[in-house]
C-alpha cells in the first residue's frame, strides 16, 4: 500500500489515533491532511499521490499534461487535474487545480501511467486530447498555449486528421483548432 489513510489503517494494523501516533514518531509521512506514506518508501510525486488517492479517476490534463507530453516548454505552478463534472471537487492541500470535465467525454483519450516510486496509477490525456483541450479552453490557459501545443505535435509528425477526429467529439474544440490548423499547416 502506497498511502494510507485513517479509514485504511485498520489494514495495516493501526487505529486512526495510531496511525497519528505512528505519523509524529517518524514512521509515516503526512502527504496531505488525511493521506499518510511509510517514511522509508522511495521519492514520489505527492501532488499525484494526493490527486489519485482523494479521486481514483483523477487525470492529468491541460498544462500539466502538454508539460509532461514536452509540448510547451511552461513549467505549470499547479497540477491540473480533470475528474467528471457532476462529482465532488475534493479538497487538497497540494498545489492542485480541479477542472470539471463533461462526463460523456471524460474518457476520451484517457489513459493511465505510473507514479514513479508508487505502485499507484494516476490518469493522464492523450497529447491530441491536450490539445483539443487547449484550444477548447483557450479563454482559461490562455491561447499562445494551444498554438505552441499544436506547432511542436505538428514537428514531431502528428496527423492533423487524427487531431481534427477528435475536436469533432468535443464541445468548442474543432473550429478554433481546425483555424489554427489551417494557418500552421
């Protein structure tokens, strides 16, 4: 087990009180309030961490994804994190931003990847997925980001018909995209 949180430490043994106990002597790290890790586990992420451990659904996306896909060269100062719209937003204490995506596409290029020095999984969107979103969202990471996004997918050998398949399944995504391609390509 990766963390651990009060309801879990049954499992481990510990009643909630002794999980803090355990937590003040050194034997686990406190993540985030209510999310523990034995101190001796490897480095990890703890934004991540955080982020699958309140929401089991939680995906990588915007920013944060076209960062780790090295599409743009910004460095997010949050994670951005989608989880279907219609949920609870959980509360964090890492630098999370929480979007709401529709429900209906949430799973649309979706997949999961490791969380280094974890055994725990952690969504993450497709780099067209990304980008659709970019310009999808233009309004709130601002459009440079989309532009920058599409010119280094298009550098690296993306297909613009496997981009434009995709904006086509989601709201406000195809016709700034599709202007961007045109003025690109």
């Amino acid at each position: 087990m990766d963390t651990l949180t009060p309801r879990e430490a049954g499992q481990a043994g510990l009643s909630r009180s002794g999980l803090q106990r355990a937590a003040h002597r050194g034997k686990y790290q406190r993540i985030a309030r209510g999310i523990y890790r034995d101190a001796d586990a490897p480095e990890a992420n703890w934004d991540w961490l955080e982020a699958t451990t309140r929401r089991a659904d939680a995906t990588i996306c915007l920013t944060s994804a076209l960062a780790h896909h090295e599409l743009i060269d910004d460095i997010p100062t949050a994670l951005d994190i989608a989880i279907p719209r219609g949920t609870r937003i959980p509360t964090s204490e890492g630098s999370i931003n929480w979007h709401a995506f529709a429900a209906d596409t949430f799973a649309l290029g979706r997949t999961t990847i490791s969380i280094s020095g974890t055994e725990q999984t952690i969504g993450l969107y497709s780099p067209e997925r990304c980008i659709a979103d970019a310009f999808r969202l233009r309004g709130e990471i601002g459009y440079e980001t989309g532009i920058e996004a599409l010119r280094e997918w298009l550098r690296r050998g993306g297909k613009p018909a496997t981009l434009a398949a995709l904006a086509l399944q989601l709201p406000r995504a195809r016709k700034p995209l599709m202007d961007a391609l045109a003025v690109l390509t």
